[in-house]
C-alpha cells in the first residue's frame, strides 16, 4: 500500500474504531452478565481515572510507534490494515453465543472444562485447562476460530500492533547473518497458536523461512488455514511443547515468543527460554513479548489484578513479578534489552556470537 496523506488518518480511523467496538463489547457483556447471571460477577477492584488516562496515552503511543515503523520499513505499511474481517465478522455472533458458556465456568470455577475425547497424556497438565474461561480450553477448532477476534476485543484491536513490536528487534538481531542470503535464514514461532505473529513475521521477512510451534492441533490447522493460502512460501507448523522442541542444537537465527510466558509455571518458563536458547544458532537472536509486569508498569498494577481475576490466569501473579531478564541471563543468553509498549512488555537477547571454553 503507498503512503497517501489519508493514510495516517486512515490507520487511527481503524484503531479508534477497533477500539470503541471493543470496549462498547465489554460494557454491554458485563451488563448482560450482571443481569442474567450475577454469580459470575468476578470481584475487580476500582480503576482510578489516573490509571484510565495512563492507559489512553500508552494506547497512543503504542500506535504511533506502530506507524513509524512502516514507515521506516520494518513491515510494509499494508500489515497496519490487514486483518481477516470477513471471518471475523461472520464469527463475531458465536462470541456472543459462547458468553452464558464462559460465565458458568466462572460461576462454578470449573476451570478443566476440555473435551471429552481430549487425550491428556499429550499435554503437561498445566496445559490442560480453561484459560480465559474459554470454551474448550485451546483444544477446538471452536476456540481456535474465535480466539483472535476475542482477543482484539480484550485489547480494544491493539492486539496485533502489540505482537509487531516483535519484528524491529528481530530485524535488528538477525543483522549478525547480514552475509547470508535472507532467503537462508531460520526463524521459529514458540507457541505459534492461530499464526497471527507469523503472519506479521512473514510481512516483514518474506523470504526467510518460518517456523510455527504449537501444542494445539485445532489452532495448528487455524495457522494452516491463514498461512498456507498458496499466495505465500509455506510455513512449516509443528505440533511441539515449547518446553521441548523437536528441533536441532543451533540450527535457527531467530526465535519469537509471543503472548505464552504468563500462562506457564516458574519452573516451564525458564525451560522455554532455554530450549529458544538451545535452537538458536551462535548469534542468534530471541524476541520475547508478554504482559507488562509490576516492576517496569507499577502504575498498571490494578490493571493487571483485574487481569487476574476476571480470566482464568493461575500464573499470572507470579509472573508478573518474575524476574524475566534474570532468567534470559541464566539460559546463556547476552545483550538482554526490553522495552513497553502498552500492555506488552518486550525483550530481545542474543546468543553468544561464540561457543564458551
């Protein structure tokens, strides 16, 4: 897409738009909730009108760093207004149909709510549950279809400019390979889920090839469905426990992971980044995203409570306090640097250029 004066005008047209829609969503969700089934009210607390105001500024700015950095060519400019609203738009009334679903779980705390022909011994347990209180857990092409368009509303249509800010420190690491055809170089997706942040990956590298990784068959074949359209090199999608990559020692320059570390143990977390760690070729690059935590947004901590108790997070509260940059530092990793954006905390690392002696 060219740059037009309209352009600009065009994207915060979108985003205010996206971001009315979700939030008129959410008010009008929790007003039915409140009326049909008050026992699934969570207790919140009060969201000070300082904390609503800080929330408005980090949106903007999210969205001004967004813009800049199509136009500085990070990602073509297009990626700003791609999005698959036909489907979403005709998925939009199963959320609403999936909402008496949501609030029983809450209301009975049933939060292992899979289905029945789920053979969880393929999955570590703390996989194997209703996160979000969604329907199915992760292990439907019911929860698979509607995930993305659930959580733009959760973020009022920031959730993909949230997941591209992945894609500068990525560019910027895999300059280590700047000898090397692009065409040459590796880049995997820990916890891929329905592809959205390979999507945006292969916007900004569309020669290199990808790699998605994902417990979930059902959001698996959602990645198959909008990756491998056949207008595109295909993406290789693996079903893998990020814990525990079918992969080589050393045979990838880059790794993201996206949106998965506040949804795991301590102790799976720092696994994960190990085996990034392991994957990675000498030079390397790891691009990490996640939520915000209490050391780098206090002034978010309400928010991110509220978080906690209106979705199923069970390890939300001890990850927010977790010590993520230590934790990079103890797999091996160098050069850890990380950056907000919004409600997305992101951090980049590298791979020592040399093997230890």
């Amino acid at each position: 897409m060219a740059t037009t004066p309209f352009s600009k005008l065009a994207y915060k047209t979108l985003q205010q738009g996206k971001g009315i829609a979700g939030l008129a969503h959410k008010e009008l969700s929790t007003k039915l909730m409140e009326l049909l089934a008050p026992e699934a009210v969570p207790s919140t607390g009060s969201v000070p009108p300082d904390l609503l105001k800080d929330l408005r500024s980090s949106m903007a700015q999210l969205e001004e760093r967004d813009w800049d950095e199509a136009q500085q060519g990070t990602y073509p400019e297009s990626q700003l207004f791609d999005a698959p609203w036909l489907d979403w738009a005709s998925r939009y009334p199963l959320v609403w149909l999936d909402l008496p679903s949501t609030w029983n779980r809450r209301k009975e705390r049933n939060v292992r709510d899979l289905p029945k022909d789920t053979d969880r011994s393929l999955f570590p347990d703390y996989y194997l549950q209703n996160f979000h209180h969604q329907t199915d857990g992760y292990l439907s092409d019911h929860s698979a279809g509607l995930y993305d368009l659930q959580v733009e509303i959760l973020f009022n249509g920031t959730a993909d400019a949230m997941r591209r800010r992945v894609l500068a420190p990525l560019k910027r690491g895999l300059k280590h390979f700047s000898d090397r055809s692009p065409s040459s170089l590796r880049v995997l997706d820990i916890a891929t889920g329905t592809g959205r942040t390979l999507h945006q990956v292969r916007g900004a590298l569309p020669h290199a090839e990808l790699i998605g990784a994902d417990l979930s068959e059902a959001y698996l074949r959602q990645a198959n469905r909008w990756l491998n359209t056949g207008q595109s090199p295909l993406v290789q999608l693996i079903r893998a426990n990020g814990e525990i990559l079918p992969l080589a020692d050393g045979g990838l320059q880059g790794v993201t992971c996206v949106f998965l570390l506040h949804e795991l143990p301590a102790e799976a977390r720092q696994n994960v980044i190990n085996e990034a760690w392991r994957v990675l070729e000498h030079g390397g690059v790891f691009v990490l995203a996640d939520s915000v935590q209490l050391a780098d947004s206090p002034q978010f901590h309400v928010a991110m409570d509220n978080f906690r108790r209106v979705f199923h997070e069970p390890y939300y509260r001890d990850y927010i306090a977790d010590d993520i940059d230590a934790r990079l530092i103890q797999a091996g990793f160098e050069a850890v640097t990380a950056e907000t954006h919004f409600m997305t905390r992101v951090w980049s690392a590298r791979k020592p250029a040399q093997p230890s002696t």
